[in-house]
C-alpha cells in the first residue's frame, strides 16, 4: 500500500470512527422507525410519534433524546409541546461513507477479479 492510500485509509477510518454514533443510533429499530417517521411525516410532536407504536412514550422521549445526541433530530418547543424534526446531516454524511466503502470494495473485487483472471 502507498503512503497517500495508507494516510488517505486512515482519514476514512477517522471520519468512520466519528460517524459509528450515528450507525449505532440507527441499529435500534425503535429509532429507525422514528427516523424514517419523520422522514415521511415530517416534524411531530411526540404524542404523533407515540400513535400506533408498540412502545410507550416515554420510550419514544427516551429514544429521540438518544437520537438528538447524535444530531439527527432536533426537538423544540411549540406551546405545550415539544415538535421533533429531522436533521438531515447526520444521515447525509453517514450516507457518504457507505458510498465511499462500497467503491472501495468494488475496487477490491476488482483487483481480485484480475488477480484470480491472470
């Protein structure tokens, strides 16, 4: 491996290792379903996140405020309640990392592919 791949291999691996918050967040299926709610449904106050989820409210309070610790969503108050919306970014960046992985795997499978044709 060259020094700019190994140096340019660890800036990713860097970058990853900020990002694993996010991936972890998004591993329980509790908060995909409330990201992906609000993905769909935009900004909802709890009450409306809580209609037809098979956990409790204050399971939802608990696991938006797991996902506001990661940045992806932002709650803010409106009257009595508080309004829960999305926060892009997070999903934007954590999006371009599994691009950059799957390019670079298909360049592995790639130099396999030759190695193993030659």
């Amino acid at each position: 491996m060259s020094r700019s791949r190994s140096a340019e291999s660890k800036l990713t691996g860097a970058k990853l290792t900020n990002a694993a918050p996010v991936f972890a967040a998004l591993g329980d299926a509790t908060r995909l379903r409330v990201v992906a709610r609000l993905c769909v449904d935009g900004p909802q106050s709890i009450t409306r996140l809580s209609d037809g989820a098979k956990v409790t409210r204050q399971a939802i309070t608990k696991h938006l405020h797991a996902l506001a610790g990661v940045g992806l969503v932002r709650g803010h108050r409106h009257g009595r309640e508080v309004i829960w919306e999305l926060q892009p970014e997070p999903l934007e960046t954590a999006h371009r990392y599994l691009n950059q992985i799957s390019t670079e795997w298909d360049t592995a499978i790639g130099r396999l592919r030759a190695f193993v044709e030659d």
